[in-house]
C-alpha cells in the first residue's frame, strides 16, 4: 500500500485560517472530534492540534503565511477578516 510520500503526492498544507478556526474551537471547549467535524480537518491532526494546545504550545496556530483560501479558491475570507483590521 503506498502512503502519499511514496507516491509523490504532496500533501497540501493547513491554512493559518484553519489553524485559529480549531484554536477557537478549543478555548470555546470542543474536543478533537467535533472539532475537526466542524473545521474539516483529519481527526488526529487535530488531536495533536489539541495536545500542543493543552501543553500551553500555540506554536501551530500562528506559523505560516497569512492567507486562507475558502472552497473556491479566492482569498473572500481573507479580505473579509482584514477589513476589521485598522
């Protein structure tokens, strides 16, 4: 059975929107498995998300570019966000 490194599939990465979307998820006191229901996200990814969360590391939530992309590939979420921002 190949997996997606042998294959020479690239796996695509999180967003950092997707990241804080779980993060919020967590303070509002969702476990893993809603959380990664309502965020989409591979369920043990988001156990680790939460481990790390629990051990005080915030480190996975905040690296990475700053741009999200919703479903359809525009950067809506982005600017929808950044409009609050001074």
């Amino acid at each position: 059975m190949e997996n997606e490194a042998s294959s020479g599939k690239k796996r695509e990465r999180i967003s950092k929107c997707k990241r804080e979307e779980c993060l919020a998820l967590f303070r509002s006191g969702c476990g893993y498995k809603k959380a990664a229901r309502l965020s989409g996200l591979n369920a043990y990814t988001v156990r680790e998300y939460l481990r790390r969360y629990k051990a005080g590391d915030l480190s996975w939530a905040d690296r990475g570019k700053d741009i999200s992309h919703d479903d359809y590939g525009s950067r809506s979420q982005v600017q929808y966000r950044d409009s609050f921002r001074n």
